[in-house]
C-alpha cells in the first residue's frame, strides 16, 4: 500500500501517514455506525413488540386528518369548503372594528 501510494500515485510520506490514518478513522467510524444501526433496530423491534404501549399513555395520540388543500378542476371537496368558509369568517371578523 505504501509502495503504490509513493511510487505509483506520488505521494510523499507524510500524505501517506496521513491516508493511513484516515483509512483507520474510516473503519473505526464505520464500525460506530453498524453498532448504532444495530441499537436503532433493537429499540424498533422493542417498540413494536409492545403492543400495550399506546394503551396505557398519559396523552391519547389521535391520528391527524389529512384535507386536501387544492381541489382538481369540477371535483367536490367539502373538507375544502369548510377551511375556505371558515378563513373568510376569519378574515371578516379580523376587519370589524
């Protein structure tokens, strides 16, 4: 390795110490990786198996209802009309005096 990175590419001794050292900090880092991978799996598979979590929370979580805010061309959305009918009171009730 020594040899091809002097001979073959030129790098000097010093860029050499200094790749070598890198290639160890790449492994090391990637080897620190794997390990938090390999705990985010663990703590997923824990959260999943525990089917009794959501039961017994201090706060119900409710899904969010998802409305569509752009309506296509002849399509009736009232989920939309409502949002449009209730920022015109709004925005009514924001100029009265």
């Amino acid at each position: 390795m020594i040899l091809k990175l002097t001979r073959e590419l030129g790098v000097n001794l010093a860029g050499v110490e200094i790749i070598l050292n890198m290639r160890d900090r790449m492994s090391a880092m990637e080897k620190e990786v794997q390990a938090f991978m390999e705990f985010v799996r663990g703590q997923v598979v824990t959260y999943e198996a525990d089917a009794s979590r959501g039961q017994n929370a201090m706060v119900r979580v409710v899904p969010p209802r998802l409305i569509r805010s752009l309506s296509r061309q002849g399509e009736h959305h009232p989920a939309a009309e409502s949002n449009q009918s209730h920022s015109s009171q709004l925005s009514a009730a924001s100029r009265k005096p």
